[in-house]
DNA sequence: TTTGATCTTGACGTTTTCTTGATACGGCGG
DNA sequence: CCGCCGTATCAAGAAAACGTCAAGATCAAA
C-alpha cells in the first residue's frame, strides 16, 4: 500500500552516507544522495523526494542557503544535519525554513524519529495539489474517496471507485480500456474489457442524470473511456 | 495586527515557567500553564492554546501519556522539554506524537526558533479539531475519554475507545480499516480485519439506537469505516 | 485463587460486490 | 437490406466482505 519513501541526503561524506543508506533500506526508505548544494538543489527538483537530510557544511555552498533556496519553491521537510552545535547556527537555519536539526553525531534511532515526525506533518499538508474536481452537478475528491452528485452522497463500490479516479486522474484525456483494466484490476485482466462495460454502466447510473446521453463518461469507441469536465 | 498566541506549559518547575512566562511575553505570547498532567489535559481541552509546552518530568502521570492523550483528539503541536536525555526517552516521545524534543538545559533563542518551526507547520492543514463532538443524540468528548448517548453515560472499554477516537479524528470522511487496525492494535495486526468487525458491532451496540441500521457509525464496504455527523 | 472485565478466536448467517452469460442496440460496409 | 463489430443493459449465480453470537483466553484487581 505505502509506496517506497524517497530522502534525499545532500551530504559531502561518503561515509555517513552510506550509513544512512543502510540504516534506511531497513525501513522500505530509499536514499539517494548528493555531495555538493548545487548538486542538491538540481536533485531536490528533479527527483522530488519525501524528505531532504541537509549537512551544514557543505564544500560549495551555505548550507543555510541551500535551504533558502529550497524553499523559494517547495515544503519539502528538511531536516538539518550539523557538525555546528552553536544556537546561532540552529536558529539561523530553523528561521531558514529547516523543520528540524540534529547535532552530530547523533544516533540513527533519534534520527528516523524525528524522521517520521517531518513525514507525519507533511501527509496532511496542502502541498500536493487539490484532488477535488467539480463539474457539472458532481463533486470528486479523490482523497477523501467521496463523490457528491448535486450534492447528496453518492455510494461507490471499491471498483466503482478505481475505474472513476483513474478517469478522472486523466480529466478530459482517452483513456484506453488496456489502462484501466491494468488499473482496476490488475495486469492479468487486461483482456476482460467485458469488465469495463459493465461498470462503466454502473458509473453512469450512479453519475449522469440520462445515463445513456453521458455529458462525462464518454465513450470512445474502439479505444477507450474518457472523463469529460465542464457542462 | 497578529492576534496573540497562546501557549500551554504543562511544567511543575515554577522558576521555569516564570522564565519561560518572561521570555514569550516579548513575542506577543501569552504562557498558561498546569502543574500537573492531569491539569495540563484539562487546560489544553478547555482552552485550546497553540501550542504545548510539556514536561516529561511530571509528579503525576508519564509525560509520553500525556502525549498520548492529547493527540487522541487533537494535533496542536507538542514541543516536549525534559531533562532526559536519553535516545529512547526521545523516540518514545516523539512517536507518541511529540513534534520535537529538547533537552535542558536549552537556549532560550533555540526554544523560539522551535516555536516558530511548530507554529509555522500549524499554519497550514487543518487547525485543531474539536475536542467535543456532538452530533443526533451522542456527544463524545475525546479529551475527556467521555461518551454520552441521550445525556447517559456510555463505558467504553479501551479498545473501544480508541477505535471510536480514531474515526471520530476523521467524522465523515472515510478511514481504511489499515489505519483504524494500526491505531488500535498496532501496526503488527493489520490484517486481523475480524478484531473490526467484532469492535464496531460492540459500538453500534453501544451508541447506535439500531445497531443493525446505523446512522453514525457506517460501513464502507471494502474500504473501512467511517463516522457519520449529523442526521 | 477467584472474580470480573476485556480481548481473542471460531463458526455461521447475511449483505454487498464481483463475475458471467444472455440479449439488445447502433453504426458501417457489403 | 443484411450481417458484423463493438458497445450497452440486465439479471442471476459465485465470491468476497461483513455482522453476529458465544465460547475460551488473558489479565489485573480483590
């Protein structure tokens, strides 16, 4: 159910890097690392990780700046790592945008503690972008795996449910039977469009006020299903 | 402009709280505090500050149950201060549901920066629930572990409790039976779905005026439960 | 040790959801 | 006009999930 967590360590010593690679893997975490601040920032954007494990003393750059730079544009936690004991040096880098710091050495079960304390906090944040689509008289939040229809709740089966987020993940795109039979039901089903027929009917019961003059659930014939927004 | 904030310190130590009083008051915020854990459960319910301040050092209960308490209704941000320093103190601490640990002494400038750290994380998401939920003719009140059907008192075992807690955290929206099993028997039984079955039909036997029809506590089958407000 | 409350476990009936087959519809090319 | 293909609809049986009850097992207090 939980995907692989991604950290990214940006963090000049071979060594430490490679103890936090081991002490992570245990925990279905995967690290990827990166020895300079530029280097950081370029992986910080590219690679998107859950969380960044952030040394201070960095051979390029501040690492304080590195974290102003980070949070120009993400709330990717950071959690600081510093051989730099100093309160200056800890509140610099808190007011900076750091959500925690660690003194070195510190002890790896002290670290995944507060590790999972930054991944708590950043599960219900607004950070990602807003599941919910509103058209017509439906209401989805994909989150909250809820559908309103003119405003009253709308009861959905598990599979209901699968099929109309894969399509509405893909709002107003084809998407082809193959996709979400994979998505539904897995690859081994790939073939059963029969499936699909079938609980596409279902969805626009439940969904469209003529369920067989669709205005969202189309149907593209030979190809696939596509979600229509708008009126 | 800023409204003031206010921030619990369940702490025994008087001299520190006169200090910690002194301290905050610069910074337009305003220090209660409780002598005991059992005060400090009190005061947080009745006047929801922003923060807490919590000693782990307590002369009544555990500081990691306090913790623990607290975060079955609420999500204000603990920052815990103890003169135990021990790794397992923190971990335990932190993963009852801490948002940070620090160890005395501690600077008073590293103190701040840690409030703002905290603060700022409650700023986004959703600010602390309601310690008190009432809805037909049951009112729950989490911080006080107590339930009243029609103005009767309803015991709850603890098992019980924490179920009912956990969906109530999330009225009406839908929570997966993994998440009720991990928040009441631990993460190591997440496949045990009959212990839900069992307990929720406890419940509905409990709050519910048909346990066979409910109206709050509603099943979503395949998926998990949820606790319904209102009619 | 006994007691009482709570938790765990198993069996069994019920409800919901999924799968499957039969049949109907509609556009298109022959 | 007819048959073909992909699609839509409906309903019944199968499978999975859920609710219920009650008998052990466990644990802490008396």
């Amino acid at each position: 159910m939980t995907a692989d967590l991604v950290i990214l360590a940006i963090e000049d010593e071979p060594q430490l890097v490679r103890f936090l690679r081991a002490s992570l893997a245990g925990h279905a975490i995967r690290l990827i690392d990166a020895p300079t601040g530029a280097a950081g920032l370029v992986e910080a954007s590219t690679r998107v990780p859950d969380l960044i494990l952030l040394d201070l003393g960095l051979p390029d750059m501040d690492g304080v700046e590195v974290c102003r730079r980070l949070r120009e544009w993400t709330k990717i936690p950071i959690l600081v790592l510093s051989a730099r004991g100093q309160e200056r040096d800890k509140i610099e880098a808190l007011d900076a945008g750091a959500d925690d710091y660690l003194t070195k050495p510190f002890g790896i079960g002290e670290l995944l503690a507060r590790i999972r304390v930054a991944l708590r906090h950043s599960q219900r944040g607004p950070g990602a972008s807003e599941p919910v689509i509103e058209t017509g008289n439906l209401r989805i939040d994909l989150a909250l795996r809820r559908v309103l229809r003119a405003g009253a709740e709308v009861h959905l089966t598990p599979n209901e449910f699968k099929l109309l987020a894969e399509l509405v993940k893909n709002a107003d795109r084809v998407v082809t039977q193959r996709q979400l039979l994979k998505a539904v039901w897995g690859p081994g089903s790939v073939d059963h469009t029969h499936y699909l027929r079938v609980f596409m009917a279902n969805l626009r019961h439940k969904l469209e006020d003529l369920p067989a003059r669709p205005r969202h659930l189309m149907t593209e014939a030979g190809v696939g299903y596509r979600f229509r927004t708008e009126t």
